[in-house]
C-alpha cells in the first residue's frame, strides 16, 4: 500500500510541474504577442512583427524576415527587416510569379529582387525592384494588424 501511495504522489508531483511550466510558457507567449502588435515609434530599429495587410496582399514580419503574398506572386525576406533612422529599409530577396494554370516542371519564375520600403507609424510602404527583369513594382501600401484577403490566380 506504501508503494502505490509514493507512485500516486510522485504522479501528482509530475502533473503539478508539468502544468507550472506549462503556464510560464503559455503567459510568455502572451507577453510575446502583446510586444508583436506594438505600433512603430521612432525609437523601432526593425518592423513589427506581425501581419501587415494591404489591398489583396499580405506580408507576414518575423524576427528573421517576412513572407509576402500578392494576388499572382509570392516572395521571401531571409533577413531582418532593419530599419534606418528615417524608418526605410533595404533588403535582398526572392520573387516568384504565379500564373493561372499548372507549373512545368522545368520552370522556374523565381528571380532575385529588392525589397525597399519606408514605416510611418503603422504604414508600411514597399516598392520590389526585380533582377532579372530590372522591373519596379509598387508602391505597395500595408497596414500593420489589417487583414487582408488574397486571391490566387486559377
């Protein structure tokens, strides 16, 4: 009888800790989301992380980059967004064209692109230059915390 009520504390013990950390790590990511959907100020070395949305386009801000989708595009920021003391910044990336239908196998729209934008408050302006194509896109306008909805092309 001993033994099973040390294996019965012992068990109680391990929920109770489980729970406790469970809790710590819950309350953190709270505080981690409560920091995300701060507004800019000045003081902002980086863009906000979180959802930035515009007229049918989104980009997804986090603390390595940002993932964009556009109504036939989609793109990809591997580095942080760093802003100046004027709130641009400047950043190489990845633009992929989408067209209607299926993609060959054999293709590929991927091309080098720069990202160039500017944050005012809880505006973010974006214009994408193109490598190969040596094409300007934008200005794009995003609004930090807007939903957007994107429509792919079929």
């Amino acid at each position: 009888m001993s033994c099973f009520r040390l294996i019965s504390i012992l068990l109680m013990l391990t929920l109770l800790c489980s729970f406790s950390v469970e809790g710590l790590s819950d309350q953190k990511r709270r505080q981690r989301r409560v920091k995300a959907k701060k507004p800019m100020t000045a003081k902002t070395s980086r863009v906000a992380n979180g959802s930035w949305g515009g007229d049918h386009m989104v980009i997804e801000v986090t603390d390595e980059g940002a993932s964009l989708e556009f109504v036939c595009a989609n793109g990809a920021i591997n580095e942080p967004l760093t802003l100046n003391a004027d709130g641009q910044f400047d950043v190489a990336g990845v633009y992929v064209r989408e067209g209607p239908g299926p993609v060959r196998m054999d293709e590929d729209n991927r091309q080098a692109a720069r990202y160039r934008g500017k944050v005012d408050g809880q505006v973010l302006t974006l214009t994408i230059k193109l490598g190969k194509s040596d094409e300007t896109l934008g200005p794009f306008s995003y609004t930090f915390g807007k939903s957007a909805r994107v429509f792919k092309c079929m």
